[in-house]
C-alpha cells in the first residue's frame, strides 16, 4: 500500500507544485495520473522518491516512511521502486546491455559496479528481461542506435532489473508516436498483471489512461480534482481538467 498524505511542494522560486494532495493506492493497482502540462504529475511521482523533496505531507510505502528516511533508508527503499522517464534517461553511447544492468546498482557491489563489473547472474537477469520487452537482440549495440520506442522498452527492462514492488512511470510515452505509445504501455499493463506491480503513470491522454489505467487521479495546478474510475470521467468532467479548447481534440 502507498500512501500519500497531505503532500505539498513548494519550489523555491514560490510555484506551488503540489498543493495537500491526499491519496492511497493498494497493491497491485495500475493508477494514471493525467492534467495539462505544469499540473504536477512530475513532480508528484518524484516525491514519492524522493529525486524530489517535499515541503511538507508524509508518503508511506508498506508502512515505511519515506519522507522520514535517512540516505541509507532511502537506498534500501529505492531498490523497491522501479522508474521509467519520458525522454528514456539512457546513458547513449552504452550498450543496451550496460544501461540495463544499471538497474541492478542498488544490490551491486559498488565498487565493482563502477568499474562496469557485474555478477553472471546479474548479466542472465539482464539478457532475461530484456527477451520479456522483445530486444534481446540489442544488447550489444549502442542504446543511441535505438528507436524512441526500442530505447523506452530498454528502459523498461532496467526497471526490470530492480524486481520493483512499485512502478513510475513518468509520461513514459509521450515522445512516442500513437502507435508504439500502445506498444510500450502494453509491455507495463504486463508488469502490473504478470508481476503483480502497483504502478503509477502520468499520461497526457485520456485514450491511454482509460485503455490501462484501474483508476485515475487528475491534477490541475498542483490541486487534485478528481479520483475515480476512468469510465467515470466524463465531458463535464474533462472540461474541469483541460479546458473547453480540448474537449473536441482529446475525448474519446
């Protein structure tokens, strides 16, 4: 169970990211955050492990308090957390191989692993999931060579590497053109129902968040409005979140 309790993130410039968001989400749930962009989905899920620092609020993760962790609590709790950004977060001129590995570095030894020295189990671990997002064939190419769409499942791959017991997903597809948008959602909707993994997705589009999502959480100038079921939002309801000039473009 994750929970988040009356979350606020100020930056110093005064913008109010995230206003006393309030929220739980039980295991196994596939939960989309959608609103415009600046809404706060971001920095929403950066809090939660905080690459971002709140002001105030408590996150709770399986009765562990996050927010109260010290940097050697942290670590452990990040190896829980897998996270798979918008613009892939590759190291390029690595090989797929490399990059993916990379998410084994919260249980690596750490020296070894600077020196790019990981265990035989690690590698299989790495070639196994990376056969699951259908590129084990890319391994030892260069993760520049890669398609937008190729180079997304890399990343999910080494979230893979972490066995994570939660998901985020920050706008994982919004570099993507529709048709492998569907493709790579696809390879996370099998995480969370193969895995059993509680995910969190930010997603502009209310065609993806209701095609995968279990629930929805909408976010408007840091302010949640809404939290329901996707079938639950309607016209009404999509005016309240993006304005009337996207209604005609974006409701299906």
């Amino acid at each position: 169970m994750l929970e988040i309790q009356h979350l606020t993130k100020r930056y110093p410039s005064g913008t109010l990211a995230l206003d006393d968001i309030s929220f739980s989400v039980p295991d196994g749930q596939f939960l989309v955050i959608i609103g415009l962009s600046g809404s706060g989905k971001s920095t929403l899920l950066r809090c939660i492990n905080r690459l971002i620092e709140p002001t105030s609020g408590k996150i709770v993760f399986n009765r562990q308090d996050i927010t109260a962790a010290n940097q050697d609590e942290l670590r452990r709790l990040r190896r829980q957390f897998g996270m798979i950004f918008q613009h892939f977060n590759l190291v390029h001129r690595s090989t797929v191989m490399t990059n993916v590995l990379a998410g084994r570095l919260g249980y690596a030894n750490p020296l070894l692993s600077t020196l790019g020295v990981f265990s035989e189990a690690d590698k299989q671990r790495a070639m196994a999931s990376l056969q699951r997002v259908g590129i084990a064939d890319k391994a030892a190419v260069r993760a520049d060579t890669l398609s937008g769409g190729q180079q997304q499942r890399v990343g999910i791959a080494r979230a893979l590497m972490q066995e994570p017991k939660l998901l985020l997903a920050d706008e994982p597809v919004a570099s993507l053109d529709p048709a492998i948008s569907h493709s790579v959602m696809k390879y996370i909707q099998q995480l969370n129902r193969q895995d059993n993994v509680t995910v969190l997705c930010s997603l502009h589009f209310l065609d993806l968040a209701r095609a995968y999502g279990h629930r929805i959480i909408a976010l408007k100038a840091g302010r949640m409005v809404f939290d329901g079921l996707p079938q639950d939002i309607d016209e009404k309801r999509f005016k309240e979140i993006y304005g009337e000039e996207a209604v005609e473009v974006n409701i299906r």
